[in-house]
C-alpha cells in the first residue's frame, strides 16, 4: 500500500487509506501487548508515504533503535503512534493528529479501533494463531479469521468504501497484510454494494507460507473464497519476464515469480490490465513502479 501510496499522493484525487491493524511481531506487537492499543506498524508506514515533511523529519519518524534497554527493535513512529493514542484516548485520533503533524495528504483509517488477532485454519485442519505465526509453519492456508468477535470496523473506513470513485485492493502479503481488511464482515458488504469499480494489484512473487506456488488467479481465488466472487472488477498483473539473476535473489526467500495466467483470470470474469509494472532496487529486489501503476490506475477514473 505505501509504495502505491507514494504514486498516487500527486495526482488530482482525494485518498483514503483503510490499514489493517492485526500485525503481532516485532516493535508493533510489543506496543500492542503492553499498551493494548491496535497494531501501528503498518498505519505508520502509510503515514510516511502520504506525508509532505520535511526529509529529515520522515526519517526520524520511521527510525528504530538499534540499541537500548527496552528500546532496541522499535520504531519512533510506532511510540509516537502509541504515546498519541494514549494522550488523545482513541487510536484513530492519535492517526488524525499524527497526520497533521507531519502534513499527510489524504485520509488514513485504521480498519478498526479494536485489539484484533489473526487466525489461519490449515488445510491440514490445523488452527495456528497469531499474525506472524501463520507463514512460518509452511503449510496452506484454507482460510482465516479475526478474533475477537464481533469485530467493530471504523464507521468512517466502511462509508470511504461505500463511497469511493475507485476502490483498490493493494499488494501485499495476501492472507495476513491484504485479507484482514477484506473478511470484516461489515467491509465485505460495502464491497458488495460499492459502485465502484474494484481493481486488485496482484503482487509479483510468491511468498512462502502464504502463497507458496500461487499464480494470479489463484489470488483472486482466494479473495472470492473469503469476500465473494463480485468482489474484484479488474487485476493489474506483470507479464514481462523476470531475469535469472533476480529470481536467483528471490529463491533464498522460497519466493517465485507469480504466473500471470490469463485466460483462467478471464473465465472469473475478471478483466485484466496486464504490463510491465516492477522496478528493480539497487539490491536487485523488485518493487511495484509506483508511477505506472499511479497512471494505470488514474485512468480508471
């Protein structure tokens, strides 16, 4: 989401962000168990792709501590998250004044002011709990579900959707970054009713524990198994392919490129907007090229 984010923040559109808030590991989970506050790590992520401050300031706020009683692992943003919440009483406007504070462009909403947890049903049957938990065990993933129950989505993240111009389902790890948001009960029904058209940016690699050997309709598969079968229009997906050389990179991660299969993709009825849409870093990872994507989305409206 951030790196679309960070494409779209200079076109002519008004944005709203709905994050998930069931991340458990590292800085954000501390923050979550001890303040008992929803997950920040993701939320602060998209408040530095939407933000106008100054350079500097950015990177103080996404800064964590390599050292320090208590403080190694963590990030600045996530205390400041925490440390406004606290102060304000509610998670949702501590995200309002932190984006005022640092000049974010646009809406952010997290999906819910709740303390969710995450859960993955095996096809095994077994039950694994905890967001971080689930990739590692290795196996596929039937389906998931959050706890507790029933969840209280934001009133304001449920209108954006009814409301929104152009809905997108962004990349990202599938069942335990993208999904939260999607199953909420609430949110599923305004996807349903949206007029919007719904577009999914289907991601590049695989990602093992999650979508070990998934293709991209095997991931709007999973949307329609969880959301509903009307709820993906269109996919954006690569189909350039990727050089040795970076697969090479990706397969000490157990990660492979994610096939663009077309035709099956069509005979869901949904149509595809496919080309060539990565960039590559200096480390000779891929990422999603945030200003084709922008301009590809751009053109829905």
């Amino acid at each position: 989401m951030p790196v679309l984010l960070r494409g779209l923040k200079d076109l002519p559109v008004e944005l709203t962000a709905v994050v998930t808030v069931a991340d458990d590991g590292g800085s954000t989970g501390r923050i979550r168990s001890e303040m008992e506050i929803p997950a920040p790590g993701d939320i602060r992520n998209v408040i530095a792709a939407l933000s106008d401050a100054e350079p500097m300031l950015l990177e103080l706020f996404q800064h964590r501590f390599q050292q320090g009683n208590g403080l190694t692992g963590h990030s600045l943003g996530n205390l400041l998250l925490a440390a406004m919440t606290s102060m304000t009483g509610n998670f949702n406007q501590g995200i309002k004044e932190i984006s005022r504070v640092l000049n974010v462009k646009g809406k952010i909403y997290p999906i819910s002011n709740d303390n969710m947890s995450l859960h993955a049903i095996m096809e095994d049957g077994e039950v694994i709990h905890g967001e971080s938990n689930i990739p590692l065990s290795g196996k596929r993933i039937k389906r998931i579900f959050l706890e507790p129950q029933p969840l209280h989505p934001l009133p304001n993240a449920v209108e954006s959707i009814e409301k929104a111009d152009l809905i997108v389902i962004s990349p990202g790890s599938l069942y335990t970054s993208i999904m939260p948001n999607l199953i909420v009960p609430e949110v599923k029904e305004a996807l349903h009713n949206a007029k919007a058209k719904k577009v999914y940016v289907c991601n590049i690699m695989t990602q093992y524990g999650e979508t070990t050997g998934y293709s991209a309709a095997d991931h709007v598969q999973a949307i329609h198994d969880h959301v509903g079968d009307a709820c993906v229009d269109y996919v954006i997906v690569h189909n350039q392919p990727i050089d040795a050389q970076t697969q090479e990179i990706y397969k000490e991660e157990r990660a492979f490129p994610v096939e663009a299969d077309i035709d099956r993709l069509k005979a869901m009825n949904v149509q595809v907007v496919a080309g060539n849409i990565v960039v590559k870093h200096k480390d000779g990872t891929l990422r999603h090229n945030n200003d084709k994507i922008a301009e590809m989305l751009y053109k829905f409206l």
